[in-house]
C-alpha cells in the first residue's frame, strides 16, 4: 500500500532530519568548547563551505557524500582534527 511507505518515508525523514539537527547542535557546542579553551586550535579552523562548492568538488566521485558530511564541511572545512574537503578528496 502506497499509504504505507509513504508513512514509513516520513518517519525516516523525520528520524534523520532529527539526527542532522542533534549533529549541528553537537559541533556548535564543540566550537564554543574549542574557542573558549583552545583559542589557537580555533583560530586554525577553515571556515565552512557552501553546499554548491561541495557538491562541484565531489561531482566526480564514484559515490554520494552523506548530509552528515555535507553538514560537518559546511561547519568548518578542516581543523586539526580532520581534512579540508580538498584534501580528503585527493587522498581519495
């Protein structure tokens, strides 16, 4: 029955719009944490990308990023604690 996946579509949605939301939630809390103790480390931190330049980098992967990697360079684009996007990729 149609009805049925379609609810059952929508509840998965809503359980990873709910995990997006927790994901984004998490890394402002880590930058508060970082700027207000680690200063220099946050200093260091690449500002995000936007999604069009993220999507113009990967277009040529084999495979599709996922919206919690879309959403972690959208934050910041490499720190030292992971790669920029360009990086990333080209050790791929």
């Amino acid at each position: 029955d149609q009805n049925f996946y379609d609810a059952i579509k929508a509840q998965v949605l809503n359980k990873k719009l709910y995990f997006i939301s927790v994901l984004s939630d998490t890394l402002i809390l880590i930058e508060d944490w970082y700027r207000d103790n680690q200063p220099e480390m946050f200093q260091s931190w690449q500002p995000g990308l936007t999604r069009e330049y993220i999507d113009s980098l990967v277009s040529n992967l084999p495979f599709c990023l996922s919206q919690e990697t879309y959403t972690l360079y959208q934050w910041h684009n490499g720190s030292a604690i992971h790669f920029p996007l360009e990086t990333a990729i080209n050790i791929y």
